[in-house]
C-alpha cells in the first residue's frame, strides 16, 4: 500500500518555524518528485514548493519563496518543508504530494493543519 503520512503541523504565533515531515512507503521514492500543496477552507489546493527526483531541483509560489525550504533525504524516504517567518495566511492543511517520474503515478497525503495565529 502506497503510504504519505505528513506531521509536524501545529499552533505557532506570527513570526515562528515549523518543520513538516513526510514519509514515504510503497513505492520508489528516490524516483518521485515530491511537493508541499496546501489548502484553505472552501479552496483548490495550491502549490507552495517542489523538489525534483534526479538533480534535487527547487521551486517556490511566490507567497513562500524565501521563508519555506524543502528538502529531501532518500535513505529515509522522506520530505521536508522548513517553514519560517509564518504569517497568518499560512494558516492551511498542508499535503505531501508524489509523482512517480518514470512509471506514470502520484500520491496524496491525509494532510496536516497548521494554524498560525496570536
């Protein structure tokens, strides 16, 4: 069974850190590119970062480029979005997302809250 199980979610003032983890189980994950979405009430899930499977290539929405990093550690089939200077409108469910880039195939997480408030 293909498994993204996230943690790390949780209350934090304006200003703070998390760090999200997600493992992986179930299928090849040194080949997926693997994503950050998020999403708020009653919204499309959106992009907030991705990391590619081969060169470790990086991208940002514009509303986290320089306050998130995502990071991937393959000897522990794991994905990582260090998160900081958190603002209120980061308050969402965030989701670990796979694609397998060589057998067509991708994966959703169950997802979890960050809240950022006072």
């Amino acid at each position: 069974q293909v498994q993204l199980v996230e943690s790390g979610g949780g209350l934090v003032q304006p200003g703070g850190s998390l760090k999200l983890s997600c493992a992986a189980s179930g299928f090849t994950f040194s080949r997926a590119a693997m994503s950050w979405y998020r999403q708020y009430p009653g919204k499309e899930r959106e992009l907030v970062a991705v990391i590619t499977s081969r060169l470790f290539i990086t991208n940002y929405s514009n509303s986290v480029k320089g306050r998130f990093t995502i990071s991937r550690d393959n000897a522990k089939n794991t994905v990582y979005l260090q998160m900081n200077s958190l603002k209120p409108e980061d308050t969402a469910v965030y989701y670990c997302h796979a694609e397998d880039t060589i057998v067509p195939g991708d994966y959703w997480g169950q997802g979890t809250q960050v809240t950022v408030s006072s």
